[in-house]
C-alpha cells in the first residue's frame, strides 16, 4: 500500500505546503482520525469499544486515545449560501418549465410579472428566506449569471466553477475527494467491486493532443452530469426520501512529466482501468 499512498498524498501535500498547513498540524489531525476511525467503525460485535484496543489498532499511545475518543470526526457543513445556490441551480438545470427541448437552461425574465417562468419564479420555488433580487445581486458579482439584450437572466459557465480558495470551492474539494476515495477503498477491499470508478488514459501525446483531449472531455462531462442531475431531480421530486445520498462525478487531469516521458517515435499507450 506504501506506494500507491504516496501517490495519493503527494498532491495534498503539495496543497498543505503551499497553504501554510504544517507537518505538525497534519500529524495531530490525523491522530484524531485515527482514533476516530478505529473507535467508530472497527468495533467487535458485542463488545464494548476499550482504548486498549483503540491503541492496538492505530498505534497510538493509550493516554492519547483517552484523551481523543470522542472527539468526534470533523463534520464537512455545507455552507448556507452554497446550499441554496446549489439546490436553485439543480432545479434551474432540471425542471421542464425553466429548460428548453434539449435540456438547456433557458434565459429568465427577472420578474414574475412576465408571462412563464422566471428567474423570481426559480428562486421562490427553492428558498423564501431570501428575496429573488438579493440572490441575482449576488450571482451577477459571482459571474454565475449575466443579464442578456432581451433583459432575461442567463446562466453563464462560471455557475459550475466556484471561485478558487472560497468557501464553497473548498467544501467541494473535500466532498468530491472523499466520495472519490471512498468508492476506491470500497472496491478495493471488497470481493467485488462495488463502485464505478474507472479513468480513459493515454501517454505520451504531444501538448496540442492532450489539450484537444481536454476540451473534448469537459463537453462530454458537461453533458454526462446535466442528464444525470436532470434523472436525479426528476426521481427526488416523484418518490419519498429516505436517508441515502448518491454522487455522480467525472474529472479530467492532464500534466507534463518530462522525466517520463517516451521517446519522440514512441507509439501512445493509454486504455481504460478501474482498481
């Protein structure tokens, strides 16, 4: 395991340095989840959770454990405005009164006082703890929306990329990385896989392929994840809730690596692979 966890950290690590984030802090953080982890999800059947064998499992010294033991794990709370934003533009992207025949969002009048739907409309329709205005005041500075020749509302691509270091990047970048991870230790240490989790990679493309490559993924992906939003609203609005959650996520990545590189003449390789 050594290795493909080094792999795994190496980007964080690269984060944490850039960010300020010390080794020291990173050790104490992980004590916590150690403890944590062993206390919560490696207990005996029937049989009260002791710090002797929280010690035997993480390592750490009994006093610590004693000391840590519930603490709890740190809980990831959505942001407030991130909710509502996220919750409006599912709906946006979704519903058949505010998309088009293909499944695009369509433009919004701003006012209900229009014929059809409207952007006053969308918003009432998810939260009534803020007004329309405040919302599309918002999304205007956040580039989330513009107002086009007609006075409608148009959704912009920026609705998709939150602002790098904010709030609601952050909490994204330990979602989408947890579920990611989660479903590959799944599979990992199941019998059978039990998760999709499969990458398409080549090597050895020359920048100009790779980039090509890129831009062709972020239009398959965009496309991928409005249909799969569209199914999920569509089921959550017909039938009951319960206590399950479902994520549904793609990512592209591509990098030059030098010191890896093939040979000019040398054929590309690449293929599909799931751990």
């Amino acid at each position: 395991m050594h290795r493909p966890v080094a792999r795994l950290l190496r980007p964080l690590v690269r984060l944490f340095v850039r960010s300020g984030i010390t080794f020291p802090v990173i050790v104490d953080l992980l004590r916590e989840l150690y403890v944590n982890v062993a206390e919560r999800e490696f207990t005996l059947p029937g049989k009260e959770q002791t710090d002797s064998r929280v010690s035997l499992l993480t390592g750490i010294h009994r006093k610590e454990v004693r000391r840590l033991r519930g603490a709890g794990a740190p809980v990831a709370e959505v942001p407030t405005g991130l909710s509502r934003t996220s919750a409006i533009l599912a709906r946006w992207l979704a519903a058949p009164d505010y998309t088009d025949a293909e499944g695009n969002p369509l433009p919004l009048p701003r006012s209900s006082e229009a014929p059809g739907p409207s952007f006053d409309a969308l918003v009432s329709s998810v939260t009534k703890d803020v007004r329309p205005r405040a919302v599309l005041d918002e999304w205007l500075d956040r580039r989330i929306v513009a107002i086009d020749a007609e006075n409608r509302v148009s959704l912009l691509e920026a609705a998709f990329l939150p602002r790098g270091g904010d709030d609601q990047q952050l909490y994204y970048f330990g979602r989408n990385l947890h579920d990611h991870i989660a479903a590959a230790v799944s599979n990992v240490t199941a019998q059978a896989p039990a998760f999709l989790e499969r990458a398409v990679h080549y090597d050895g493309l020359s920048e100009e392929v790779a980039r090509r490559l890129e831009k062709r993924s972020r239009a398959l992906a965009k496309t991928a994840l409005q249909n799969a939003n569209r199914d999920a609203y569509v089921a959550s609005e017909r039938e009951p809730g319960g206590n399950w959650r479902w994520s549904f996520g793609i990512y592209v990545f591509s990098e030059e690596v030098p010191d890896e590189a093939p040979g000019p003449d040398a054929p590309p390789t690449g293929g599909e692979e799931a751990p």
